[in-house]
C-alpha cells in the first residue's frame, strides 16, 4: 500500500474531484467540507486516525460529495482501484452494492424523521 502525507492545511482531494483512491487515516485529523450556496467550503465535520476517508465515491465511481483537508499532519495508507482489485476481483462489486443499499436505507430514514417531525407540528 501507498503511503500519503499531508501538512496541516493541505487538501487530500476537492468537491467535485474524480475518485480513484480510498484512504485510511493512519495518524492525524482531516476536516470535511461542503461548498455553500456561495461555493465557500464549509466545514462538516472532522476525521481521526483509524477512520477512511473518500470510500463512497470510490465505490460508486462518482465525483467527490466534498472536499477533505488536514487539519494536523496527515499520514494515509493509499488504496488505489488496481490494488483493490488485486485484493478481490469481485469486492467492490459487493461493496458497491452495500454502499447503495445503505445510502438507500439512510435516504429512507431520513425521509420518515422528516414526516414525522411534520406530523407533531
């Protein structure tokens, strides 16, 4: 596997950028951000070591959600797409499906929290 550093400040990758990685945070903290309706990169939240960063574009082979910035110094192991399928040829396949079925279920939830709240109104 890769190895990445970054230095506090540093983007790992930007909104709206082709994904071909997947990261996992070996030691530092990222921020994630969100461009507004005035495209000013908000912050959402932040990313310790352990976690992985930029798995739902790579899986789904989308642009990135949001932009991801180091807020300490950064350490990441690099899982490229050859790499991972090298791993198993047929993962991300079943990932991708999981991936989909969770964003689905999640869109679902939200969607009846939403009708509920309106209901109690």
């Amino acid at each position: 596997m890769k190895i990445k550093t970054l230095k506090t400040g540093d983007f790992l990758f930007r909104e709206g950028n082709i994904s071909t990685e997947l990261y996992y945070i070996e030691k530092g903290q990222v921020a994630i951000l969100c461009k507004d309706d005035s495209e000013h990169n908000v912050p959402v939240t932040t990313i310790d070591a352990g976690n992985f960063v930029g798995e739902f574009a790579f899986f789904d082979n989308l642009e990135r959600t949001a932009s991801v910035m180091a807020l300490t110094n950064v350490t990441l192991k690099v899982l490229d797409e050859e790499l991972f399928e090298e791993f198993s040829p047929n993962a991300k396949f079943v990932i991708n499906k999981l991936i989909k079925k969770m964003k689905k279920m999640n869109k679902e939830i939200t969607q009846k929290n939403d009708e509920d709240q309106d209901l109690s109104l």
